[in-house]
C-alpha cells in the first residue's frame, strides 16, 4: 500500500531560517525553563478537566432517532449498554463529491481510532453525521475508518439545539434517562487530534499562519497563503492515500469530481 498522502508529495521546508546554535548545557538550562511553563500549563489543565466534571447538565430526550447500520436507533441504544457516550457531530455535504466533504472533519474525526481505551473506562464514541446514512457511510468506508456511524439528518435540529456541526459533545445514562454533560466545537475540538500536539513540539510548530513564530519561519498554511491546512491539491489531505490504495470514493450519488479516478491531483 501506497502511504503517501499523494504521490507528488509537498517539497521540503526551507529551513534557512534556524534557531540559534548553543552547547549542550545551555540548551538543557534553556530547555528546563520552558518545561516549568509545561508542567504549569498541565497542572491548569488538571484544574479545568477537574472544573468540567463539576459542570451541571441537561436532559436530553432518549428516544431521539438516528439512523445506522440497521436502520433507526434510538440516542439510548447509541450508548451500546456504557454509562459514557462521546459523539462528534460530522458535516455533510449532501449530494456532493468526495473531494467536496469537510476537510476539518475528515481531519479531526479521522484520528479517532483506537477505542478500547474509552471502552475500558465505560465509554462509547460514535459520530453523528449531518448526511443521510447510505450517502455517508460509504465515506467513512472510503476513509477507512470503523468507529460507530449514524446519520443525525432527521434529528440535527433537536440534538443541536442551535448549534453546529463541527462539534464533540459528552453525554451520560443514568439508567433510561439521557443527559448532555459538556459540549466544545471550534478549536475545542483539537483534543482529537495528535497530529496537532505532535507538531506543535516541533521547531516549525503547525506552520499555519496565525502561530506566533520567528521572523522567517516557515508558514505555508492558512491566512493568504491559498493553502488549506486540512485540504491539499483540491481534496481533503488524507483523501490522496486511499486513492493510492486503490479504494473507490464514489458515494452512489452520482456526483464525481473530474479525474477521481487518478491517483493524483
């Protein structure tokens, strides 16, 4: 299997611009500073983390339907039997493309994988996709993915209740009664992503424009630069490898994008 995200891969980084070389001792004196910083900004985060399982919450109406892999289910059932349930909220572009679905949510939700960690501590995750369910499973199939995926399509008003797609929600059982127990979206939702924490211990960090960073830093993303840090080469970047590998991104609407069938852009 080809795992590039495509074979014409993105050229280097100009690495003209460097940080400042010392000896190993200065380094480590410099280093330890900022772990203090780190250390303090984990001790805030235990804080907050300690703060939202103070939260009160709301209840939520149980038998609210969503559509899955065998027809309707309930909100309950969705929780398979645990006391925890983690929902992401995928937006959906009905009837369009592949190449045009949300790239944001094809980046978060896609590093969701391994979920026998969530499952040992009594917690289900699903996503809630803003399509119907036959149009957006073959997505989720497309991308590789086997976390839980239901279609939200008919109840979105309900379980948004003014709100957006694009967002992870926290809910809790207590017996037959639902209730909703915390909610983020925007750059909340990057506690889904490990692809961004592991960048950001990098010298060049995100490369994304909006980061605060040395005069001549490399930058290539977001802001005027034309460059989507989620979309490369007119696709959702994790969309390339599995056009590599051969897999079919048609979604049964009828509706391709020009030369869908290459492996390249």
């Amino acid at each position: 299997m080809n795992t590039s995200d495509q074979p014409n891969s993105t050229k280097s980084l100009d690495t003209s611009a460097l940080p400042t070389v010392v000896n190993r001792a200065t380094w480590q004196a410099e280093l330890e500073k900022l772990l203090v910083r780190e250390k303090a900004h984990t001790r805030q985060g235990d804080a907050i983390a300690a703060a939202r399982r103070r939260l009160p919450m709301v209840e939520v109406d149980p038998t609210i339907q969503l559509v899955g892999p065998h027809g309707p289910i309930t909100l309950l059932e969705v929780f398979e039997a645990r006391s925890l349930l983690i929902a992401y909220f995928h937006m959906w572009h009905t009837g369009q493309p592949t190449s045009d679905q949300c790239e944001g949510c094809t980046f978060f939700n896609g590093q969701v994988r391994e979920l026998s960690y969530l499952h040992s501590r009594d917690v289900t995750y699903a996503t809630f996709c803003e399509g119907p369910y036959k149009e957006s499973i073959r997505y989720r199939d497309f991308m590789g993915w086997d976390v839980p995926w239901y279609s939200a399509q008919d109840s979105a008003e309900t379980l948004l209740a003014g709100r957006g797609f694009g967002m992870l929600v926290c809910y809790l059982r207590h017996g037959d009664r639902v209730f909703e127990t915390y909610f983020n979206d925007g750059r909340g939702v990057e506690v889904m992503s490990p692809s961004y924490g592991l960048l950001d211990m990098t010298v060049y960090g995100r490369q994304e424009t909006w980061e605060d960073a040395p005069a001549g830093w490399p930058q290539r993303w977001g802001g005027n630069t034309g460059q989507h840090p989620f979309r490369k080469n007119g696709r959702p970047t994790a969309q390339w490898s599995r056009l590599a590998a051969g897999r079919s991104d048609d979604l049964g609407t009828g509706a391709t994008t020009p030369h869908s069938s290459q492996n390249q852009p």
